[in-house]
C-alpha cells in the first residue's frame, strides 16, 4: 500500500456538530426526563436526546448559533424570593416549586383565572375551552403567597382560557390592585374588548395593560391560527381600548410556514395604532392543542424572528439593536425599545452602547458610565419591564436625558415616545431545558399555592392536573 492511501485509510471521520454542553430534558413521546446533547451544526443550536423507550430526537433551538452563545455574557445572579413553597427531594424539574434550588424570583407571575374560552384555535397551548373558573376568594389568596415571597410584586398578568369571560374579573383586578403590587396586566384575544366598549371602559378603571393576541394582517394568518378571520375584531379591539385610555402590547404568535412573513407587517402596525406601546413576538409552543403536524427541525425560533424583523422592516430594526434579557436564562428571550417622533423610529441601541451595561459575566466598567443608566437599562431589560407604564417611561426618559434625546414635556406624548419589541422562546416537550427552566422567572400561581416556571407548567402535566382538580372541585 502506498504512504498516502494509508493516510487516506487512517483519517478519522469528524463529528458534524460542536459539542457544547449537556443539559436534561423531555422525551417528545413520554415526557420522562432524560439526559440532551447542546450541539451547534451548520450554524444553528439543536438538542438532542435519547430516550431508552423511544430512542433519539432532535430539535433546532436556535437558527444562530453566533446569538445563543454570545447571549450567554448577559446572564446576571438572580435575586432569592422571601419564602418557598417546596422542599429540594427529587431534584429538578420535579420539585417545583417554587423549590430552594430556583436561581430567580419572580418577575412576572401568571394567574389563569379561566380556562374557558370563546374561540377554538389550533394554536392554544393552554388546550382552552369549556372548564371552571377561579373564585376571588382563590386569587386573593394566591395574589397574599404572592406578596409573601416577593415583598413588592412587580407584575401580575391576568390570564386564561380568555379572562374576560370571567363573571368576577372587575372585582380580581381590584384585588390586585388593592394590593402593593405594581402594575397589572390582562391577556385577551381581543373579541369581548372589540363587541363590549362600555367593558373596556370599566375595565380602564383598573388600568390593566392589555396583552392583545395579533397574529397578521392576513386573512390566512387568522384563520390558521385561530380558525376564523380575526382582523376586523382586533382593529375594533385596539380602537376601544385606545377611546378608554388603555395601552396595549400586540402578541403574536409565529408559525414557520404560516406568518412568519408578517413580523414585519405585525411591527408596523403596531407603530401606528395609538393604542400599541409594543409588540411581543412568541415562536409557537408545540404543547397543549399546538401538539401535531410540526417539525421540531423547522420551526420558529428567537433569532428567526429577530433576522426577519431586520429584514421584513429594511433595517429599521436591525438583528443588533436586540439584546438577551438577562433576569431569565438569557437564550430565552431578547427586546429592544425604539424612540419614536413621528415616522423616525431610532431604537437606543444606536444612541448608546447598552452592550457595555448590561455585560453581567464580564462585569466591564465603563469610566463615564452614569449612576442613573445601568439601573434604568436593567429594569428595562427585564420580563418585569411592561412598555407604557409609568415606571417603563421613567427608565427611558432617563436614558434618553443622559444621552440629550429630546422629549415632550406633556405626559401623554411622552408615553407614546417609546417603542418596545420583544422576542420570546417558550420552551415545549422539543426544546426544553432544565437550565433555562432553574432561571425562570415567569412564574403561574396555583391554587394549591405553588410557584411553578411558565415552562414547567406547560410541559409537565402541572396545567392538566389543575383543570383536573379544579373541575374536580366544582
Ligand atoms: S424549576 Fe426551579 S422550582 Fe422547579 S424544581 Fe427546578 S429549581 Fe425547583
Ligand atoms: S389561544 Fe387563547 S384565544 Fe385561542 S383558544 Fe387558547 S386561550 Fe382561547
Ligand atoms: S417561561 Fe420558559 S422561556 Fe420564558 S423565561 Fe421561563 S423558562 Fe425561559
């Protein structure tokens, strides 16, 4: 044999992937809890899994693997709630929770009031329909676990099922407002708000910030998502809740193949509605009715939507004007805010390096650095940060003097100033991952006074044993 077949003989094949790290996570098909593979192939993130019933899987997590690993600079020490609700026994996920081995308190808390609902859609992670109610005795109780472990509350997000079918809705959003918590939120679909004006003006009252599911401008996007032609009753939504003095954040749900061309449509609308301070785009969750008819290898992901803003809006958001928000895991989610004036939207991130203050690993002190500015970068680069409120305005007004952006002087104005866009990667049975999920900090209450990750209660099984106990019970 000659000298260079031998050396042809005797290369070794090279592996496809990078190896980065090993992590746990779901068996897609029985959910136990196995070992997964953190792999970077061709550019993008994927985990892969075996499970000894079942055999291997994989799922694409991130489309950029540039992104996932860089965020990883901006993870930051998480602050430790006043009281628990677990012991540490079996070890996570299974003892949530919240268990002494969380590594963040909560930021926002969930609470679904519902779980009925007056539309269908194929997308419901929740598996929402007929079902039971909460009573305000419940939430009440709830929201006193709530303070115990957290002191001051930042946010609660009232959610479902749909909530404004709730009988007693006015009276739980006075109890969380009666409370020292600081800002309300209600999640909706938009159809009682756009049939129900005199609704939404008592509903002003509470001043809750209304998180309205928008999913396109397309009759398409609609019905495929929520299975009838939307548009109409989302414009009527946003208009009443404009008239009653409300804000409101579009949320969108993104589906590979279904409206992921319409980030950029989604994002223009919003700037133009008086009624949008925001937009929060969600890649679907394959759990709850969301389960069939997906590829986990082809799916909508954080950077997907960040690459498809960039270049669905010719630039005027670029991929580098987001940043990983730092509170949770830092690969779960990314925002930005833009001031606005008229048509010019400029997002801060090209008025100021906020790079250099939100850097948690690295810790790089910048000599000219005001006092003022990282505090105010932080909690806005947090889940607990909801655009158009008073405390959100505040911390941009106080970048935007420490950086002389001009301002209104009238309140009102000012508000409408800032812009916020926000990209958020629910985890599902493909992509969860222990170590996001022991940084979580959005959190549902339970009735049985348990804290749980949003994720956790998604995926295993902890929504489906509350509806059981809850329908159980009545
Ligand atoms: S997710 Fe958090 S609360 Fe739940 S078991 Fe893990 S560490 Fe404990
Ligand atoms: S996704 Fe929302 S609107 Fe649709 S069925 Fe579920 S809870 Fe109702
Ligand atoms: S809800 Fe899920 S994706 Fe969001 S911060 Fe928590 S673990 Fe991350």
């Amino acid at each position: 044999m000659k000298g260079e077949d031998l050396v042809v003989q005797l290369r070794q094949r090279v592996r496809d992937h990078i190896f980065q790290e090993i992590t746990r996570s779901l068996c897609p098909e029985c959910r136990r809890v196995i070992d997964a593979q953190v792999l970077v192939r061709k550019g993008a993130v994927y985990l892969r899994k075996h499970c000894p019933e079942h055999g291997w899987h994989e799922a694409l997590v991130s489309s950029d693997a540039g992104w996932y690993l860089a965020s990883l600079k901006y993870n930051k020490p998480g602050a430790i709630p006043f009281t628990f609700a677990t012991e540490v026994e079996r070890g996570c996920p299974f003892d949530c929770g919240l268990c002494p081995e969380h590594q963040q308190h909560t930021c926002l808390s969930l609470i679904e009031i519902t779980s009925r609902c007056n539309l269908a859609c194929t997308t419901c992670f929740a598996d929402a329909g007929a079902g039971f109610d909460l009573s305000v005795d419940q939430v009440e109780k709830m929201l006193d676990r709530l303070i115990e472990a957290e002191g001051r509350p930042e946010v609660v997000q009232i959610s479902g099922g749909e909530p404004t079918l709730h009988p007693q809705l006015m009276d739980i959003l006075a109890a969380v407002r009666a409370r020292n918590i600081l800002h309300v939120m209600l999640n909706s679909n938009g159809v009682r708000l756009a049939d129900d004006p005199e609704f939404v003006r008592r509903l002003a009252r509470h001043g809750p910030t209304i998180y309205l599911q928008f999913d396109g401008l397309s009759a398409r996007a609609h019905r495929e998502l929520r299975g009838r032609d939307l548009r109409a009753v989302k414009q009527r939504a946003l208009d009443n809740i404009a008239e009653a003095g409300l804000t409101a954040v579009l949320v969108a749900t993104v589906v590979q193949g279904v409206n992921e061309g319409e980030i950029g449509d989604i994002l223009r609308f919003g700037l133009e509605h008086p009624a949008v301070t925001g937009v929060s785009y969600q890649p679907a969750t394959f759990a709850g009715r969301c389960l069939n008819g997906h590829d986990p290898l082809n799916r909508a992901t954080v950077t997907g939507v960040l690459h498809a803003l960039e270049s669905q809006t010719q630039g005027l958001f670029r991929v580098s004007d987001f940043l990983p928000v730092p509170c949770p895991h830092p690969t779960c989610c990314a925002s930005t805010y833009a001031y606005v004036e008229g048509k010019q939207v400029t997002p801060v991130t090209r008025l100021l390096n906020v790079d250099d203050y939100l850097d948690f690993i690295t810790d790089r002190t910048v000599p000219d650095l005001s006092e003022e500015i990282r505090p105010a970068l932080e909690a806005l680069w947090s889940l607990a940060a909801v655009p158009g409120t008073e405390k959100a305005t505040n911390n941009l007004t106080c970048v935007a003097c420490n950086i002389n952006i001009p301002l209104p002087a009238n309140v009102e104005a000012l508000r409408r100033s800032f812009f916020m866009v926000h990209v958020h990667g629910f985890m599902d049975e493909h992509t969860f991952d222990v170590k996001r999920l022991m940084k979580c900090c959005i959190h549902e209450l339970l009735p049985d006074g348990r804290t749980v990750p949003f994720c956790a209660y998604n995926n295993l099984g902890i929504r489906e044993q509350v509806k059981r106990q809850e329908s159980a019970s009545r």
